[in-house]
C-alpha cells in the first residue's frame, strides 16, 4: 500500500497507527468487509504488529488469540484479501478494512463467502424495512 497510515474522513486527516485504541491485550477489532458490495465478510483481531503487516504488504493479517501468533489471510487457503482502504471508528477502538477477496472469493473457512450466515434474528419478510416492534 502506498499510504501505510489509516484515513478519517470526518477530519480529512491521516490517523497514524499508534492512535487507535487496543484493549487489554494489546488488540482491536478488525471487521473485514468487500469494497465491491459493502458486503461484511468477517470479523478479526489485529495487534500493532499485524496492523503494520497489513499497511506494509497491502493483505490482510490478524493476530490468532488463539493459536497466539500471526495469520495471514489466505496464506493456506488461497483467499487473500487486498486492501483498499482501512478506516477507524469513532472512538478509534476498532476497524473497518475494505478489500477485495482474492482466490475463490470466500472469506469463511466453511467455503461460504461471509462468515455471517447464521441468523439469530429475522424478521419476516417486510417489504426491505424493518418494523419498529416496541
């Protein structure tokens, strides 16, 4: 990537690494979503280290909380993501990453293309709006 910082748009300013908040263990959020729909594709955990993995190399790399060590994103499937563009929430304690899914285009390691795919809640057909239940 040609610009190894992350943008805010509300302040036309460039947000530098260091700025962003990471919790306790030294981690943020990462939701993952496609830059050619908007739609979201997964949800991942990035330390400082991954973070600057991702703005060098211009793919997507988390922190395994649980293995504990860095992953690439499509290193063994094939399914890399190429970053467009990163962004940071409000309060700079997460972040959006904007991509294009390489290989067979899925994100999820069932095959499917998002990770989100089982519903909790749903309401019933509704004409594309959601009705106010309260």
């Amino acid at each position: 990537m040609t610009n190894k910082n992350i943008f805010d748009e509300e302040t036309n300013a460039v947000l530098l690494p260091e700025q962003l908040k990471y919790d306790a263990a030294g981690l943020i959020p990462a939701v993952i979503q496609d830059n050619r729909n908007g739609a979201v594709l997964m949800v991942g955990y990035m330390n400082r280290e991954s973070l600057q993995r991702t703005l060098e190399s211009g793919r997507v790399w988390f922190w395994s909380r649980s293995r504990r060590q860095f992953w690439l994103k499509g290193e063994s499937s094939g399914n890399f993501f190429t970053v467009c563009s990163i962004y940071a929430d409000c309060d700079s304690d997460a972040l959006l990453v904007k991509v294009i899914p390489e290989g067979a285009g899925v994100a999820c390691h069932t095959g499917r293309y998002s990770c989100f795919f089982k519903p909790l809640f749903k309401q019933e057909n509704t004409g594309g709006e959601c009705r106010d239940r309260g």
